[in-house]
C-alpha cells in the first residue's frame, strides 16, 4: 500500500489496518517514497543473530589477543604508572 502524508493524517486509521493485515506502507511526500512502515511481525523475523553480525570476529585474526584478560589489564594501565 502507499500512502501519502495527507493519507496518514486524515485516514491513519485505514494505514493501521493495511498494517495490522500484514501489509508494508509505503510513505509518499511530494510523489517520493520517504519511509516504508512494516509489520513488528515482520520486522522481528528479519533480525539478525548477534553471532552473524559481522563486527563479531572482526579482531578473531589478531595475534596479540591470545588473551583477552591481559590485553583489557594492559589498555586500563595508567599512562602515568611507571614515573
């Protein structure tokens, strides 16, 4: 479905409905797709395990993080400890 910004104002009631029946609305301003409103339904079923992102192992090939311990013990050292 797609709906203007006239649409949403004075029929967000029919918008809701269009939603509630699985329906994805398209958001129209000046003739332009701006926004599309989805299901939560939906949306959930699309999210990504926090495993399969891909900032998870992005330092798996680094060789100085044998471990991780002593690396976070080394970086929280104060700068200003050996003076």
């Amino acid at each position: 479905m797609k709906a203007s910004i006239v649409d949403l104002r004075y029929r967000m009631k029919d918008v809701l409905r269009a939603i509630d029946r699985g329906d994805t609305v398209t958001v129209l301003y000046r003739g332009k797709e701006k926004a599309k409103l989805v299901p939560i339904a939906d949306a959930r079923k699309r999210r990504m395990k926090v495993e399969d992102h891909p900032f998870c192992g992005m330092w798996s090939n680094r060789e100085d993080l044998g471990d991780p311990g002593a690396y976070v013990r080394k970086i929280r050292r104060p700068r200003l400890r050996g003076l």
